[in-house]
C-alpha cells in the first residue's frame, strides 16, 4: 500500500515542477511608460483609444513575465491637445527620471504640435519617444535621436488622397480647407503639393481656426470656389463643425477629411451630415486587423470597445518593449539604436525604421462613413 501511495505523490511533485519550470515568473520590480495624449476636452476619444492599447500592450507582456524580467508601469498624461501642457508632460517624464525612476520611454503625442512641442524636452533625455499618431513632417526633419512614429507620415498620405481624389472621385476643383495649427498647415503643404503633382491646382485654399464653435464664413469662402471636391487638413474638432455646415450650405460635393477626423467623434458629431464623407487614415482601424482574442483582451483590460487608435497605441508600446529586448537593457538611452534595427511585424503592420525615425514602408488607408460606420474602402481591406 505504501507502494502505490507513494508513486503518485512522486508523480505529481515531478509534474508540478515541470510545470512550474514551463511557467512565466512573475516580473519583480517596475519600469515606467509614459503614455501622453489628450485626455480630457473636445480630443479625448482619440488619446483615450491609444491609451488604451498600451494598457493591453502592457498586461499582455506583464502577464508574460514581464519585460525583462521587470513589470511595465503604464502612466498616463493628459497633455489636453495643448502645446503648453505638453511641454508640462514632458517635463512630468523629466522629473521622474531625476528621481530615480526606471523610465523607458513615452508613447505620444497624439498630436504633431504637442510632440514637436514636448519633443523639446524629451530629446535630452535618456528615453525612446514613439508616437502612435503624429504625422506633420517636419518633427522627423529636427534630427532627433530618440523619436520615432508607427504611423504614416503626411507625406506619405498627401499623395494617397490626392490620387484617391483625383483619379477615383474624378476631381479637378479641389478646395483645400485647412486649420491654423502645426498638423493642419503642414498637411495643407503636402496636399498642395500632391494635387500639383498630378497636374491639378487646388482651386483655393482657405485657413479655418482651430475648434471654433462655428465655420460659416469659410463655409461661405469655399461654396465661392464652386469646387467639385473639398478636402479638410483638421481634427475631428473641425469637422464635425464645418461639414454639417456645408451641407447645410447647399454644398453636396464629395468630402474628405485627413486622418485627424478618424475618430468616431466625428461621425457621431457630425450625424447625418457624416453619411458618405471620406477620411484617410495613418494607421489601420483594429476592427480590421486585430484578432476576436485581442478585442476581448481589450475588453477586458479597459472595460469597453477599443478606438481607431487602440491598435497604434498597442504597437508603440510594443516597438519600446521589442527594443530593450533587442538591446537586452533597461536602460533607454541604449533603445534608439535597437529600435533603429527593428524588423517587426504589428497591428499597424511592417515596423522598420529610416535613420529619421519614420516608417520605412508607411500605409495609408480611405475610408468611408456608411451606416454610422468606417468601412475601409482603401486598400481593399482582407478576409479574416
């Protein structure tokens, strides 16, 4: 009877230890992300949804093991879509590190002013700098060591919507509406550019304000123009205010909004007036490239859908958490170069990297408003 008694018992302490050798440890320790975007006013849908990526970027890696053995502290900052409380931000980073905090990295901004105004404190410090969705050209022209985008960049969308406009819509009166911050007038810039590349000048060009309550007069300034297209340089604050007024105008001409507008404030603000516009995007919408398992991981993690930019947000981090792996250290000042020799497969797609930071093989997507909803028209999205 011993016999048989002690056999299984033998049997189970080596089974046991086999599985507790196969299973991650636990992380012991912490190191800290910054996450900064815009978390409270009129763009807090958008910084939320990329908040919301890392947070599942990091439970998965925690849940792992950690990163190097260390668990990922997700922090999020609200930089308010201002480039004085980003540089508030970032000087919150700044003063962590002073104090002794294994930090990083930042995945942020959401905006291109707000990380080329941040950027201005980040690039002294020992840290890697991913934003999820900055696209104004210019931030990657300053020669910083530690910036980087997993989105495309307004020069590589400029082109894609011109074409979409000129050769799909058969466009040839384009009206450029642009708002008066660093994104928009950069866009405006490309844009131009684009159209003129294909032998088309834009019919007029008019500057909105930033989140103004109302764009009447432009709306007015562009039904002079008589264009057979309009496209809007601006966030989803400029759209759902000037689109609902141009349709209200009595201008029905096609609509197209750059990827400042790919959120579902947007379409919900703007209500009726949305059904039928076109927005480009920067990176993919999670509805079309995430898995069922990362939707309810997602769930899980936050409570509710992910956003248009849960899939960036989730890819910055992992480009942060792949560089130290890469460079076997914790240290950030280490991670530019590793990241710098990435070749990584995400949701947002191929991350490799020029010496500037920006995507080596940047995607652009079209979309457009059907139902209520973003239905990716270009590239013609895969099968799952």
């Amino acid at each position: 009877m011993k016999r048989t008694f002690v056999l299984p018992l033998v049997f189970l302490a080596f089974l046991f230890f086999l599985l507790s050798a196969c299973a991650p440890g636990q992380p012991s320790g912490e190191v800290t992300i910054f996450v900064a975007a815009p978390l409270s006013g009129s763009q807090a849908e958008g910084g939320q949804t990329v908040v919301g990526g890392a947070r599942l970027a990091a439970e998965r890696i925690n849940r792992a093991g950690g990163l190097l053995g260390k668990r990922i502290k997700i922090v999020a900052l609200d930089d308010e879509a201002d480039d004085d409380a980003a540089v508030a931000a970032a000087q919150q980073v700044a003063d962590a590190i002073k104090k002794g905090d294994t930090v990083l990295g930042v995945v942020g901004h959401y905006n291109s002013g707000q990380t080329l105004a941040a950027m201005q404190v980040y690039k002294d410090l020992p840290i890697i700098v991913v934003t999820p969705t900055s696209s104004d050209v210019s931030i990657s022209q300053q020669g910083f060591r530690n910036f980087f985008r997993v989105n495309a960049t307004d020069a590589a969308q400029a082109p894609v919507d011109a074409r979409f406009l000129v050769d799909t819509l058969k466009a040839k009166r384009i009206a450029i509406v642009h708002a008066n911050n660093t994104y928009g007038r950069g866009l405006r810039d490309q844009m131009t550019q684009a159209l003129r590349a294909l032998g088309v000048d834009p019919v007029g060009v008019v500057e909105i304000k930033e989140a103004a309550p109302t764009q009447a007069d432009a709306v007015q300034r562009v039904k002079a123009l008589n264009p057979d297209a309009v496209f809007l340089a601006g966030y989803e604050t400029e759209g759902y205010v000037f689109l609902p007024e141009l349709r209200q105008a009595g201008v029905t001409v096609p609509f197209m909004c750059s990827d400042g507008c790919f959120v579902y404030a947007f379409v919900d603000e703007s209500a009726k007036a949305a059904e039928g516009a076109y927005v480009s995007a920067i990176t993919p919408d999670a509805r079309v490239v995430a898995d069922q398992q990362w939707w309810k991981d997602y769930q899980a993690v936050e409570s509710r859908n992910p956003g248009t930019y849960s899939a960036a947000g989730f890819s910055a981090l992992n480009v942060i958490s792949e560089a130290a792996k890469k460079a076997n250290t914790l240290d950030g000042r280490r991670l530019a170069d590793a990241a710098r020799g990435l070749d990584l497969q995400t949701l947002v797609g191929k991350v490799r990297y020029q010496a500037t930071g920006d995507l080596a093989e940047p995607q652009v997507y079209i979309f457009q408003v059907k139902d209520g909803v973003y239905q990716q028209v270009s590239p013609p999205p895969a099968t799952r």
